[in-house]
C-alpha cells in the first residue's frame, strides 16, 4: 500500500527531518533546540501509536504530521498493522483515509 505525505511547504517540517530511534521505539526531530515526538510500541507486528507531543511554542508548524506520516510509512514498509491509541494518530489517519488500511 502507498499513501502521500503531506505536501512539502517550506516553513513545515519535512518528513526527512524525521529520525527513527528504535531503540527508543519512538520518531523524533529537533526544531529550534526542542524535542518533538510520536512514541510507539511494537507487539506482534501492531505498531501500537501512544503518545504525539510537541512543545506548544512549535505548533502550527505541520511538525505532528511529519511525525506520524513518517512512522505510517515505516510500518507500511515493515509490513506492519497500526493502532492509533493516540488522538493525533487517529485524527491523521481519518484525515488521510488512505492511511485506514495500515489499522489494526
């Protein structure tokens, strides 16, 4: 399954700023010295999507949606199912419905 990501806009953070620290089993970036970051658990080939944050003084910035386009796509490549327990998650996923077929 392919899906797009968000359109590419030059005051947004890009999908390719985004790491993926599986040993943290977590996506991150870095935007003005902060943090930002969509924490996952794997179990049985389920990417379980807990928890989305980023600091409030970087919102609007499309850096959310880089985060959780970044990890779909990873478990899209990984041949893996999602459940979006997080809220962010679950409204990405409604927003973007070609996402739905990654859902748990």
């Amino acid at each position: 399954m392919q899906f797009s990501l968000p359109p590419v806009q030059p005051d947004k953070v890009q999908p390719n700023q985004v790491q993926h620290n599986s040993g943290q089993q977590r996506f991150e970036c870095h935007v003005d010295g902060l943090l930002c970051l969509a924490d996952y658990h794997l179990r049985d080939g389920v990417m379980h999507m807990t928890h989305t944050e980023v600091p409030p003084a970087l919102g609007g910035r499309g850096i959310a949606a880089a985060l959780v386009g970044a990890a779909l796509a990873h478990a899209t490549h990984a041949n893996l199912k999602v459940n979006p327990a997080c809220s962010y998650v679950r409204l990405y996923m409604q927003r973007h419905p070609e996402t739905l077929a990654l859902q748990a």
